[in-house]
C-alpha cells in the first residue's frame, strides 16, 4: 500500500485516508518508511548523453550505442546473486533520477576527456549553442 505525502509551509496532506489504510490491515507488526520523492531525469539530459555519445563516435569510429553500453557498465552495473552465483547486472540510464543523471553525465564527460581526449560541452559553457546545432539532428 502506498500513499503521497506533500509537506507545504509546514503543514502535510496525505492523498489517502491513513485510517482507512490502517484499517485494511491484518493484525501484526508494520514498518512505515517515508522516502523523498525524486524526478525522472529528463528528456533534455537523455538527448544530451546521445549527442555526446554521437559526438564520441564521429571522433573515434565507436558506434554511440557501444558507447552507452560501456557507459551503463563502467559507472551502473551491480553485483547480484541468482540461487548461490554471483553475476554482474547493468543498470540503465532510464531508471536514475535527474540527480542522478546529472552524477552520470559527469562521469562521462570526465573518462571522455582522459580516456579518449574528448572535451564534451555542458549547455553553460560558451560552444554549447553550436555543439547542438551540429548533433541534434544527427
């Protein structure tokens, strides 16, 4: 069961009946946990990673979507246990929160510029304006 909770000017509403909630429950013990809500990332941060990885491929002949899979897998993947074997899972950039995505993008532009000297623009630096017209449409 899960419920919305805003706060504002310190005053919480909650978008279900907590009693009513309450109430639907067998008897026994519960834990409430209340977790802060996070943005999707966005769909500007999506098309940049894109340009940045088309970029990336004009500049090394790698097709971008090997670079999105060494990306997920360098800075996404995790460890999991299936039955009694450990296996390594990537992630996806789909599932990360706008903080989240911002972390991401960082660690790209940063292993771009020392693994492969490529100097890749974020939208307040001074060439962004022409880096998007020349890889939007690509």
């Amino acid at each position: 069961m899960e419920a919305n909770l805003i706060k504002r000017n310190g005053v919480v509403t909650i978008d279900k009946d907590f009693d009513l909630m309450c109430s639907l429950l067998r008897n026994g013990e519960y834990t409430v946990k209340i977790v802060r809500k996070t943005q999707p990332r966005t769909i500007s941060q999506n098309s940049l990673m894109w340009m940045w990885y088309k970029c990336m491929e004009e500049a090394t002949g790698t097709p971008k979507e090997d670079f999105h899979d060494y990306y997920k897998a360098k800075y996404l993947s995790r460890d999991v246990v299936v039955g009694r074997r450990w296996y390594r899972v990537p992630g996806s950039t789909t599932d990360l929160n706008t903080l989240q995505m911002t972390n991401y993008l960082e660690k790209v532009k940063a292993d771009a510029a020392t693994e492969f000297g490529i100097m890749l623009p974020l939208p307040e630096d001074r060439n962004y304006q022409a880096f998007i017209s020349e890889y939007r449409i690509r």
